[in-house]
C-alpha cells in the first residue's frame, strides 16, 4: 500500500488558493492520502478537501483537523463544512478520535 502523507499545507496562504500546489502533485500509484492537519482555514476547507479529493480520485482520502482549522471560527461550523465535504466526495473520510480501516490497515487520527 502506498500512502502520501501531506501537513500544514495552508492553502489561505497561495495566491490560488492552493490549485497550482495540489495540480502540481502526482497521485500515480497513491492508494491513501493523508492530510493531517493545517490544510485550510475555516471556509478553505471545503474547497480544500474538494480539490484534493478531484486529484487523488483512485485514492482513499484521510483527513484529520489541525490547529489551525480553527482559526477565527467555531469548531461547529469547522465541523460542519468538514461532513459537508465527506457527503459530497465517499473517498473522503475524516478522522476525529475514530480508526479508518484499509486493506486490513488502521488509520488511526485525532487533533490535540
């Protein structure tokens, strides 16, 4: 199993909101993606995990809050676009003191 493995991305810091960096990476042979935190802030998420989820689409997606997702927001409505994000894309799945099982692999994610 190949496993990619991406943190604090940041995407509100990139002019395109992170399109280029994530075009930029070769999903070829990635069987999970793990974003283990500091990807977006707030209202970036959801398009965050849209755009990662379009790439690494022969993938499984695994995703788990950072810090920084919370940033000048409230953890329900961090939450919320979180579910928001995992109904619209079955290859998404977030990891909130919970284990995603994979090929008989555990995945095991939580924030601090």
């Amino acid at each position: 199993m190949r496993v990619q493995y991406l943190s604090d991305i940041h995407v509100e810091f990139h002019a395109d909101g992170g399109e280029s960096f994530v075009d930029s990476l070769d999903p070829t042979g990635i069987d999970v993606l793990v974003l283990a935190g500091d990807i977006a802030v707030g209202k970036g998420i959801g398009p965050a995990l849209d755009r990662f989820c379009t790439r690494y689409r022969d993938a499984r997606v695994l995703y788990v809050h950072g810090n920084h997702e919370f940033y000048g927001c409230l953890r329900e409505d961090v939450v919320a676009m979180t579910r928001e994000a995992c109904a619209r894309h079955s290859d998404l799945e977030w990891l909130d003191g919970n284990v995603a099982e994979i090929r008989a692999q555990r995945f095991l994610g939580a924030p601090l």
